[in-house]
C-alpha cells in the first residue's frame, strides 16, 4: 500500500477550515501554522509521494492518484 500524502498551502488549509470547531488544535492561527511547518517534514518523509491539492476537487484528486497509480 502507498501513503499518499494530499497536501495544500497553508493559506487554503485556513480557508478549508474556516469556522469547523472540530479542530481544536486550529483555534489559534499562529499555533496552528506553526504545527504546520513542524509537520511538514514529518508528512513528507513518510509519504511514498505528494499530492497537491490546492484549487483541486475531490474528483480531480482522485483521478490524479488512479492515474498515478496506473489505474485509469
């Protein structure tokens, strides 16, 4: 199986998750850009590859990955 890892700018990942209160940790911008930045390297040295999501739809996403993984 392959991590892939579905990653966006932080500037889209605030407006994604604008007003959701169930993301405790994304309450203070500041703390939570700062996590971002901890994370990032985290996520990318784990993924088998990176996705960029930023201005892409779900189904746009997932025909990129099946045509990736040679699947369409």
């Amino acid at each position: 199986s392959r991590l892939i890892w579905l990653h966006c700018d932080f500037q889209e990942l605030s407006q994604r998750l604008q007003g959701d209160q169930t993301r405790p940790l994304f309450t203070d911008p500041i703390e939570a850009e700062k996590l971002y930045q901890k994370r990032q390297k985290l996520y990318q040295q784990s993924a088998d590859y990176l996705l960029d999501t930023t201005g892409k739809s779900p189904p746009e996403l997932a025909e990129e990955i099946l045509e990736r993984e040679g699947l369409s």
